[in-house]
C-alpha cells in the first residue's frame, strides 16, 4: 500500500495547469480546468472535498474551503511547496493517474492496444496502461525517465 495520503484530493485553479499535471504525475488526484476559477472553484472544492490550490489572492474574500495559497509563478517552486505542506509521499504513486483527466489507470495487455499506438510502440514496448475516463494508453518510454529526472532535481528521491 502507497504511504501517501489517498484520501487528498486537489482543486487546482486554471492559473496551475503545470502544478496539476506534475501532482498527477506523482500520483495526487487533481481537478483542473478551465471551468475552476472564482465561485466554479469554490464550488467543486466543497462539493468534492477538495482541497483549492490557487494563485488568486482575492480567493480568501469568497470564504473558500481549505486552500493553499500557491507563492510562486515556477512549477517546480509550487510543486515543491504542495509536497512540503502535506507531507506528499510519491515513490509508490508515479504514473497511476491520467496526465489529461485526472483518471486511474488501469493496465493493459499488449495485444489490446496493437491498434491504438503506432507500430514503432507496439514494436517497442511491453507495458501498457489505458484511461477509461478519456481513452488514452500511456506507456513508460523516454518521457518516463526525463520525469523522473526532473523529480530527482527537484529533491525528491
């Protein structure tokens, strides 16, 4: 069982595109889109207890629910303070989420995607995850390892 906390959930407003997807990326369930700012934010928060991770300093006038007040412009900066201020544990969690929907996903045999990748991938690979939220399949190639890459410069081990 993963040490992190899957009970979290995130409503990351429409300023955050960059900290939900690397969130989802180290396995945290987040809600993002252009439908979450002002009052649409506020209401999915509440309605799907969430916790609001915004950039929009006149939030706190709406009486949000919880929320974090995300300091800087840089993702890596925004990642690292939501990892911090939870106690966000990852290594268990990298890659079960849907970088586009926030969806589970779910694995796949090789067999069942041969026509939904490109020929090189079916040639290349073994391992497939699909999102039945959005229909994507994901598989751990060259773009698995620049992010975990990118998670090791940031510090996280």
């Amino acid at each position: 069982m993963s040490e992190s906390t899957p009970q979290l959930k995130f409503a990351a407003d429409r300023m955050l595109g960059r900290l939900a997807k690397w969130l989802r990326v180290i396995g945290q369930d987040v809600i993002y889109g252009r439908h979450l700012s002002g009052y649409g934010l506020i209401r999915a928060a509440r309605q799907q207890g969430r916790v609001i991770l915004t950039r929009d300093r006149g939030l706190r006038l709406r009486q949000p629910p919880e929320f974090v007040f995300i300091e800087s412009n840089d993702f890596r900066e925004q990642l690292r303070q939501v990892v911090e201020k939870f106690s966000l544990t990852w290594r268990d969690d990298l890659f079960r989420r849907c970088l586009s929907c926030n969806g589970l996903l779910q694995p796949r045999s090789k067999d069942s995607v041969r026509d939904r990748v490109p020929e090189y991938v079916f040639s290349t690979q073994e391992i497939f995850f699909w999102c039945a939220g959005c229909r994507r399949i994901y598989w751990p190639a060259t773009h698995h390892q620049k992010m975990l890459r990118e998670l090791q410069q940031l510090g996280f081990r």
